[in-house]
C-alpha cells in the first residue's frame, strides 16, 4: 500500500508549494494526561500555534490526534497542500502503509488520518525531535498544564467552600 514518490502521505519527495506543519503529541506515563501541538507555517508568511489538553491517553494516540489536528487546521485555513513534520516514525509509517496497525485503539484514529490525506495533497515525514521542538513544547505544556488544571479543579471540588459544604448535602446558592 505504499504511494508514489511524492503523492498523499507517501515518502519524501521535492517540496509541495503548500504549508509547512509540525504536529507532535505527548503525554506524562503511558497512558497518562496527553496533549497536543501543532505548528503551522502557512505560505504568507504566517504562522499558527495550537495547543490543546486531551485528557487521559497514550503517546501514540495523541501522536495520531496531533496529526489529525494539523490537517483540521489546514483545511480550516483553505490550505490543501502541504509537508506535515511528526517525530513519530511509528505513526509515519504506519499512515504511508509501511506498518501495519496493530493496536485497536489506533484503527480508528488512522482511519481518520488517512481519510484526511485523502482529501488534499499532504505528505507526511518523519523528523527528529530537534526539528520538532516548538510542537513537542507545545505538546508538553498543553499535558502538564491540562493536569495541573484538572488536578486543581478535582482538588476545588473536594474543597467545601463555606462549612455546610462539609455535610454531604447538596445545596444550590439562591440568585
């Protein structure tokens, strides 16, 4: 199932006219709080940063959502070609067809992937981490940040906020 030099995710060909996209995902364990990051560089000139907590997943799952998201965002801007960076070479190999998936929990998530390649002129490559850098920050920041916000809202629910709070009833405050 592999594609032509050049076409769809398929290897690295010359390069397309379009955006340039850096997408990673992360999370803290394995499975643990994830979040994702991508970077964009749109042909004008200007550049998108997104940055978004998933909550709890695995590191390959939130690499297939980071790439998912990438592409949401170049249709989103009208963008239809563009070389989209990830440093995963799992999931870059498992989107050009040179790995199969194996992991249920993946199935799905390609399925998407693939179906977005499909309606634009993307070529998905794998890069090292170092090229990589600001979507993998973005990544990590959107995980640590997401659970320090989750953990303080758990934390602020189990707070009582005025002494009857304390007494297991729940109680509506009146306008």
């Amino acid at each position: 199932m592999r594609n032509p030099k050049g076409a769809g995710p398929g290897p690295p060909g010359p390069p397309l006219p379009g955006a340039r996209v850096h997408a990673d995902g992360s999370c803290i364990g394995n499975p643990g709080p994830g979040g994702i990051g991508v970077v964009l560089e749109l042909p004008g000139g200007e550049r998108v940063e997104v940055s978004e907590y998933l909550g709890e997943t695995t590191n390959n799952q939130a690499e297939y959502r980071a790439l998912l998201r990438a592409l949401q965002e170049c249709e989103a801007r009208g963008v239809s070609q563009a070389a989209l960076f990830l440093d995963s070479e799992l999931v870059v190999k498992q989107v050009r067809g040179q790995y199969r998936v194996k992991q249920p929990d993946l199935l799905t998530l390609h399925a998407e992937v693939r179906a977005a390649l499909a309606r634009g002129r993307y070529r998905v490559e794998y890069v090292g981490r170092a090229e990589n850098r600001l979507a993998n920050v973005l990544a990590q920041n959107a995980a640590r940040l997401g659970r320090r916000a989750t953990t303080e809202a758990c934390a602020r629910d189990r707070q009582p906020s005025d002494p009857e709070a304390g007494s297991g009833r729940s109680h509506a405050q009146e306008p």
